[in-house]
C-alpha cells in the first residue's frame, strides 16, 4: 500500500492548498492529565499499531461520527481475531460449563 503525500503546515494554510484536509497535519498543543496519556499508551500497546497519539486520533474522529459503524481493516480483524480469540473462547466455554452442562445433566 502506498503511502499518502501528508503535507505539514499551519491552520491558516489549510484552506489555501489543494491538498484535502485529511492529509495535511497541523502541529497543537494540549494539556492532558497524567493518568489519561498512561491509560492511552497502555491501550495503543493492545492495538495494531502501538501508537498513543493514532488512538487518540482515532478515538478524536470516533467522537465526531456518533451513529456510525466503524469499519476495521483487514489487518485490523486479523489482530483482533488473534487476540480476541482466546479469550472469547475461555468465556464461551465457562458459560458452557456454568449453564449449560448443569442442565444437560439433570436431564439424563
């Protein structure tokens, strides 16, 4: 896949470039409590990037697009299947053994 052009520059050139929006970076400033920057970083380290600052953009555009589903990549669903799977099969299988296995046995 080939990387986008990303032109740098500040707010006021944004609307002067040919360039779209999404491709332009502008550099800000905030001020952001200690225990949430950790609670991003110890996040992005579960993602398939490992960024804190591409979370954080990305949970920024999530805020703006209420109501709409996000569609993950295809490297997106492999990361999340790897390290989803197991644990979502630990759960199904205490369910299995906490209702249904108990049941299953009163019958017989």
């Amino acid at each position: 896949m080939a990387k986008k052009k990303v032109k740098f520059g500040k707010v006021d050139v944004l609307p002067l470039t040919e360039a779209d929006p999404k491709d332009v970076k502008v550099r800000i400033s905030i001020m952001i409590e200690g225990d949430l920057l950790d609670a991003y970083k110890k996040a992005a380290k579960l993602t398939s990037h490992g960024e804190y600052q591409t979370l954080m953009k990305e949970k920024l555009r999530d805020g703006l697009r209420l109501g709409t589903v996000k569609q993950f990549s295809d490297e997106d669903l492999e990361f999340l299947k790897i390290r989803l799977r197991p644990s979502f099969i630990e759960i199904v299988d205490r369910e299995i053994e906490d209702r249904i296995q108990p049941k299953a046995l009163k019958r017989a």
